[in-house]
C-alpha cells in the first residue's frame, strides 16, 4: 500500500505570474494538455503555434520575422511546439535581449 507523503503541497503552476517576471520554456509528454493550460492562463498572450503549416514555413524561411511581425505593445508570446523550429531559438534569445519581451516556448520532445 502507497502511504501519503506528509509533506507533499499541491500547487498549480502559475503561468501568468510566471510569465510576467521572465521567459520560460514548458515541455512536457504529448497530449498532456500543455497547449490547453496557456491558452487557459494567457488568454492575451500572441501565440504563435508551430504545428499550423503556414506559421512554420513562414518562420522556417525567415525567424526574423518573429520579431518583425511583433508590435512595440507585445510583451507576452507563445511559440508552442519550439522543439518543431529549434533555429528560432536565436532569434527569442534577440528578442528576449533587446526588447524585453517575455516567452512562454511549449515542447513536447527533441524531434523536428
């Protein structure tokens, strides 16, 4: 019999406050519902999701224009699915510098 761990603290993980303070990568097992909770606890966030053929050929050809396509107001972005596009990384990290945006990047494994 499994006996209950006494000091065990449930939490949720708190995303938005998270986020507010710093970029975070979430990676996880596929169909665990990772795309599901940003959307859930970013509602405003720009998610910009790789898995939609067209987003990905558009980044693919060019990851600068990630940051072209943000606005000056944009402080808050998703790149679900990052383990699909991992050259994009370089141009989060530009952004992350110089702009001070914050991103939340979703994986599920290493595969393209």
């Amino acid at each position: 019999m499994l006996m209950a761990d006494s000091r065990y603290v449930p939490r949720a993980l708190d995303i938005a406050g998270l986020s507010r303070r710093k970029s975070l990568f979430l990676f996880g097992p596929r169909q665990t519902g990772k795309t599901a909770l940003i959307h859930r606890a970013l509602p405003s966030a720009k998610v910009y999701d790789l898995l939609d053929g067209d987003v990905f050929r558009t980044l693919s050809h060019r990851p600068a224009r990630l940051g072209e396509e943000l606005e000056r107001g944009d402080r808050l972005v998703v790149v679900d699915e990052i383990q699909k596009l991992p050259e994009l990384l370089d141009e989060v990290h530009r952004l992350i510098e110089q702009r001070s945006i914050h991103f939340v990047l979703t994986g599920s494994s290493a595969r393209k």
